[in-house]
C-alpha cells in the first residue's frame, strides 16, 4: 500500500481512536456543537497529519481532513439518536475513509485500475463468500427443520438471531482458510467451537438437542468446505 494512504490512516487511527477519551465523546453527545471537545478532536487530527508527516507543506491535505472532519462529526452529533447510534459510528467512519483516500487521490496522483474486479477470480470469491451468508443458513433451516427440538421457539437467554451470525462468521472464515490454503486453521475452528458450545450442551443434559446442534455444526463446516474449495478449485 502506498506510504501517504498509509500515513494518513494512521493519523485517523490515532486521532479517533487513542487520542479520544470516552469522556469526549460522552461531552459531545451532550453538548454537541457546544462541546470544546469537539473542536479539540479536530484540532488534534490535523496536528497528526503534520506529525506523520513530518512536514508543512501538505497543509491543504491538514485542512481538508480538518474541515471535512468536523462537518462529519458535527452531522453526526446533531442527527444522531440512541437507537441509531451504532448506524452513524459506521457511517462516520466510511465518510472519514472516504475523505482520506480522495486526499490521497489528489495528492499523490496514484497510477491505478479498477479493471481488476473484471477478473475471473474475484467475482468467483464474491459469489462464493455471498453463498455461505444468507442462502446457506436459509438451507440449513429448511433442512434441519424437521429435528427442531420441541420448544426452541419460546424465549431464551440466548442473543437474538445470534446463531445465524455465528454459523455466517464461522462459514465465512473456513471460506478465507481454504481459499488461503490454511487448513489446518478450519481444524482449530471446529475445536473451538466444539470448547464453547460442550458447556451447554453439557447442561441441557438433552439429546436430541445435542443432535440437532450436531447436524447443524456439521452441515454448516461441510457446505463451507465445499463451496470453499469449489472457489479454490476455480
């Protein structure tokens, strides 16, 4: 990656990430445009794109991201409710990153093409990685329907939906070890799982469910390996 994209990623890593206590953000929530924390934060990252660089004269790159910086926190501040709190962090980010890489663009006139997503490979890896999301936890459902143990539909203490993200992150994660040749990871995942999920499975002292989280697992890592290496093979 080129020096100046990754120079001023880390002067964004810093400036929103090390050098902001939680105890800003909380006045900012609060104060909003009022809060001096604000206009500190906005300070501290320009100082940061001077320090990284270690030079003045990119001084129109310090006051975009200056400028920029503060237009999009204070967006944020203003708009922001509790319930969408978590959209606007993401939001805010992207719009950060954004900024910095058309900063990077204007000044460092990087030779570039974006004709690579025409290869064959990457659209063989995307349709593989959207594969093991949704489309296959909907064909684990159907197919494990069947053995749904009586009264899993009643409310538990368990997070909501939260096993289908699971089985989502550990497919998308065997599809990255295989693709990388890294098997032996996919093994360790297995384990891993394995650890977490005895516990419960220990203190249900229930069979069928035991069964039912059995097929599911195996279902799951079995699709993943073979939409993986199907990729791999491609």
């Amino acid at each position: 990656m080129e020096i100046t994209l990754l120079k001023l990623l880390l002067a964004h890593l810093l400036g929103d990430f090390f050098f902001q206590p939680n105890s800003w953000v909380l006045e900012k929530e609060k104060k909003k445009l009022k809060s001096f924390k604000l206009y500190w934060h906005v300070l501290i990252h320009v100082a940061l794109v001077f320090l990284v660089f270690l030079s003045m004269g990119v001084w129109k790159i310090a006051l975009a991201i200056g400028v920029t910086h503060f237009v999009i926190d204070s967006i944020k501040l203003i708009y922001q409710r509790p319930k969408t709190k978590r959209l606007w962090f993401f939001m805010d980010q992207v719009l950060h990153i954004l900024v910095i890489l058309a900063c990077w663009i204007n000044y460092s006139q990087p030779d570039f093409s974006i004709f690579f997503i025409n290869q064959h490979k990457i659209w063989v890896l995307v349709v593989g990685a959207l594969v093991l999301t949704s489309p296959t936890a909907v064909i684990i459902k159907m197919i494990i329907a069947k053995w749904l143990p009586a009264g899993d539909g009643k409310a538990t203490s368990s997070l909501q939906e939260a096993g289908r993200y699971i089985g989502m992150l550990e497919r998308l994660l065997i599809f990255l070890f295989v693709c990388t040749h890294h098997f032996e990871a996919v093994g360790f995942l297995l384990a891993a799982k394995s650890i977490f999920r005895f516990g419960d499975l220990k203190d249900a002292h229930d069979i069928k469910l035991t069964e039912y989280v059995l097929i599911g697992t195996l279902l799951s890592f079995g699709l993943a390996l073979l939409v993986a290496m199907a990729a791999a093979s491609l």
